[in-house]
C-alpha cells in the first residue's frame, strides 16, 4: 500500500490500483474512492471540493446522513 498525506488527508493506494482518500475524526476512520489511478487526478479531485467537504465534516457542520445537517448559521446561533 502506498500512503501520501496531502492537505491533511490520506491519500492510500491499495493493491488494486485506486486511490482511496482516508481522514479521522473522534477515533472513527472514513475512506472513500476516488476512482482513479494516478496521483495527480486523485489530488486534482479532492481540489475540485472533496478537501471542503471533510472540513466541513470535521468541524461538525456536515455529519453522515444518518444525522441531521447544521448550517453555519444554525452552529454559530
């Protein structure tokens, strides 16, 4: 497996080729595809939103969707 750490996130290759991005939050792992390749696109994809999205996850403002959204405004309230 090859692991690559970029802007906070794991980036993890495994054996089939793909490259999985991994983050942590509270002890609890979540990974998820990128469905890519190379390095390069799998970067370029977490760019293209991905890397808001996890800290919007991490800061509590978006959780899975078993649980109920908090906009900003709601969190700052």
């Amino acid at each position: 497996m090859r692991i690559e750490r970029y802007k906070g996130i794991s980036l993890r290759q495994y054996k089939n080729g793909h490259w999985y991005y991994h983050y942590t939050i509270h002890a609890k792992t979540f990974k998820k595809s990128l469905k890519t390749t190379k390095i390069g696109e799998a970067k370029a994809k977490l760019d293209s939103g991905l890397i808001d999205k996890v800290n919007r996850v991490r800061l509590g403002l978006e959780i899975t969707q078993d649980t109920a959204r908090t906009t900003l405004l709601e969190a700052v309230e």
